[in-house]
C-alpha cells in the first residue's frame, strides 16, 4: 500500500508588482500499514481489534523500519493457512534481573527460555473464544503454536505442551497450522490469574466444531511451561 492522505497546497510567491510565480508544494499525511506481498489489506477481528491478515504458510516477524509488522514467509507446509494477527514481532527485550523465565521453547539448537515480556514480543493473535473448564467466554491473547514451532525449528510437526503440574498433552501439526491455536498470557485484556488456569495456558479457537469434543480436552493446557516437539 502506498502512503495516503496526500494534501497538495498552492504558494504564491511575488516577485515583483507585476508577476506572480505559482509553486506547487507536496505535504503528505501519515503513512498507512501495510505488509509484504502477497497480503490483503488490514482488517477488524470478530472483537474490533486491528489486525493484519498473513498468507498460507506465513508467520509474524520482525518489525519494518516505520515499525508495522512484517510477515516474512515460511517454508511451506502443507494445511497451513492464513492467520489474523493483531500485530507481528516486536524486539525482544532483554530480561531484566527482576523477571524470572516463564516458558521454555525446545528448539532444533538448543533450548530457548523467555520471560514473559518477551512473549509477548512475539507476533500476536487475539480472540473471543469459550474455555470449556472455565465454562466461560473471554477475550484470549498469545502467540500462535505455529509461529512457536517455527522460532523452534520444527513447525509441521506434532508438538508436546508442558505444564508445571507434570501434566503433558500432545497436539497435532494438522490442528496448530490450520488454526491459530495459541499460548495465551491475557485473558481480557489482563494477565491470566492462577484460578483462571494462568499465567500461560493453550486455548483453541471456537471452530472447528471438533475442538469442543472429548479427544481435545487435553489439548487446553494449563500453567503451560514449556514446548516441544514429539520425536
């Protein structure tokens, strides 16, 4: 997309009693967001927060030079398809000796330990969705398993969610990179409280119809601690 809001004004600069010089003056408004190509243009999700939308086999990365998301493509992968991300990648800060790591990444070169402010650097989805637990609905923001397996080096292949409980779940390739499941930190817009299965837990978006039946129950981790992928 190319910068609008383009406002021309005309200057008229004297010289002389006689003669007056017309000079064409360019003044341009804000540059709009835009993302890499192929790309649709920016959207509101279902909550009518501002989103960009990916193409197939695409994640959220790094920031552009005038800060919008860039969505950098992925290897493709087959039932990948396009996410609504609320933003892309942020830097990641450095951790602070105050912060305490929150969540592990087993990734193909080693693993990758992030305290919460640097999750939530990483791109970012957002949605309304029923946590069958809770039996409630809430407003759920995280980062995408995907864009998770990704930073590890093993998107495509069936994943493990740790929780601190002991307790492990295995989700598949087939469900993470066709659905923007997600490791979520702020449940309505605030962090996620011990009670309400925080500070990290999984949530499933609300179709396919299928995460609702028993063979997903395992699939909403809580008090989530680390991923890895299943050998």
């Amino acid at each position: 997309m190319t910068p609008c809001n383009s406002v021309f004004r005309r200057v008229h600069v004297w010289a002389g009693p006689w003669l007056a010089l017309t000079v064409l003056a360019l003044g341009s408004g804000t540059g709009a967001r835009s993302l890499n190509q192929p790309g649709p243009a920016v959207s509101r999700s279902a909550v009518h927060q501002k989103t960009d939308q990916t193409t197939p086999g695409q994640t959220g990365a790094a920031q552009s030079k005038r800060g919008s998301p860039t969505i950098p493509a992925l290897p493709q992968v087959p039932g990948a398809r396009p996410f609504n991300y609320l933003r892309g990648a942020l830097p990641r800060p450095p951790a602070r000796p105050d912060e305490r790591m929150v969540f592990q990444l087993d990734g193909q070169d080693g693993p990758q330990t992030f305290t919460l402010r640097q999750l939530e650097a990483l791109p970012t989805v957002r949605y309304s969705t029923y946590h069958p637990q809770l039996k409630q609905h809430a407003v759920y923001e995280g980062v995408p398993l995907r864009d998770l397996a990704a930073l590890g080096g093993f998107v495509g292949r069936d994943v493990r969610v740790h929780a601190s409980n002991g307790f492990v779940s295995t989700i598949r390739a087939q469900d993470y990179l066709q659905e923007p499941v997600m490791l979520a930190y702020h449940m309505d817009g605030q962090p996620i409280p011990v009670l309400k299965k925080g500070p990290l837990t999984v949530v499933l978006p609300r179709t396919p119809e299928r995460f609702y039946t028993p063979p997903y129950s395992a699939a909403w981790v809580w008090f989530a601690e680390r991923l890895s992928p299943v050998p």
